[in-house]
C-alpha cells in the first residue's frame, strides 16, 4: 500500500445504527436510548455532529431498517459528517447469498428457530425481511448506486476484515461474514 497506516489516537469514528452494540473508542449512535450511546436521534433529523468531523463511519446492518425514500438523503448525512478524507464503511445483508441459500436449499444458513418458521420458505422468509424490521434489500450493484446518488465519489467493494483505507481498524466491527457484504466509499 502507498499509504501509512494512520495514527489510530487521534481518530474521530462513528458507529451509527449501533443498536445494543456500544463498543468503548467510538461514537456510537441510534434511535434508541441507553447506556454507552453517545447520540440518540433519527438520523433522518440529521446528526448532532458538526460538518467534516468524523475520520471514518461504520455502520452494520443498519441501513436495511431505512425506507426507500430516505436512503440517498440517509447516506448523504453521514457523508456530511465526514472529513474530506474520510471514509464510509458499511456492512449489509446480502440478498444474493440469502437467494442462493435457499435456493441450495441450505437450512442451516438461517438463524431462525422453527418455533418461529418451520419450513424453508418460512425462514427464507422471516431471515429476509428480519421478523419485520427491514425495509430494505440490498445487492452490491444497488448500494454502489445509492452510495454515488449521495455524492459520495468513490465505492470500493471489500472483503470481511478487509479496508483498503489507511485505517485498519475500521474493520473492527465486521461480522456475520457468511450473509454479509462489506462496502466503502470516499468522498
Ligand atoms: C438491525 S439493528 C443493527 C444493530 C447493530 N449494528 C448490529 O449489527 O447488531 C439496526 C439498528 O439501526 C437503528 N436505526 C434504524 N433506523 C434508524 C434511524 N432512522 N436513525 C437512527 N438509528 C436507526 C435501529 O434502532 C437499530 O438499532
């Protein structure tokens, strides 16, 4: 890489849609409230955070929870918060592995007990729309779309645990590797 891993003392990050999630060294942020969240507030409000701020963002399996309308306006707030240098980094179901496992019939890619949804298709299902909180699927072409719509000018495709930023620490909270796909953009 050209760059030198960067200092990670000095680094402002954000991790929005935290949900029971609090890790301690970032800004953790939701709608909800409650011990180790920094910011509670709709983000569609728009963040209590000053323009050009933020090093990095992180957000993981946030974005689904968003109706349509709001997800250009959404990505362009936490674009907003970014310094010029600062990068976004979002981990999101996949909806292609999600297809694909139930179409190879793979039950144990659902984490759904069958006292929920017994049959295949019923936890197809249930694990697509997440008992009812996700408004929002997404594939890799789509976000790449939504994320250049918010102005932000560059979308990079990455692995589980990979960055290609000089903060290797921004993948810190990547996880549910198997259904997952993990993006970054710059502005
Ligand atoms: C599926 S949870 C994911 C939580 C956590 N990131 C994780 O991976 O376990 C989505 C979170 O996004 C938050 N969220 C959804 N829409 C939001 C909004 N408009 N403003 C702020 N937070 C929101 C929800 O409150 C919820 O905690």
């Amino acid at each position: 890489m050209w760059w030198e891993a960067v200092s990670e003392t000095t680094i402002e990050r954000l991790h929005w849609g935290c949900g029971s999630w609090r890790p301690t060294g970032w800004i953790n942020a939701d709608r909800k409230e409650g011990p180790g969240i920094d910011i509670s507030c709709d983000i569609r409000k728009g963040l209590p955070l000053e323009t050009e701020s933020i090093d990095y963002v992180v957000s993981i399996h946030a974005l689904p929870e968003v109706p349509y309308p709001d997800l250009v306006p959404v990505l362009g707030e936490l674009r907003r918060v970014l310094k010029p240098d600062g990068v976004l980094r979002l981990g999101l179901p996949d909806v292609e592995r999600t297809i694909q496992a139930y179409l190879r019939k793979d039950r144990s890619y659902f984490p759904i007990p069958d006292e929920e949804a017994a049959n295949l298709g019923s936890k197809f299902i249930v694990h697509l729309i997440w008992y009812g909180y996700s408004r929002t699927f997404f594939t890799r072409d789509f976000i790449e779309e939504l994320l250049l719509k918010a102005g932000f000018g560059g979308v990079r495709h990455c692995g589980y645990k990979e960055t290609s930023t000089p903060h290797p620490e921004i993948v810190e909270l990547d996880n549910r590797e198997e259904e997952s796909l993990f993006v970054e953009a710059t502005k």
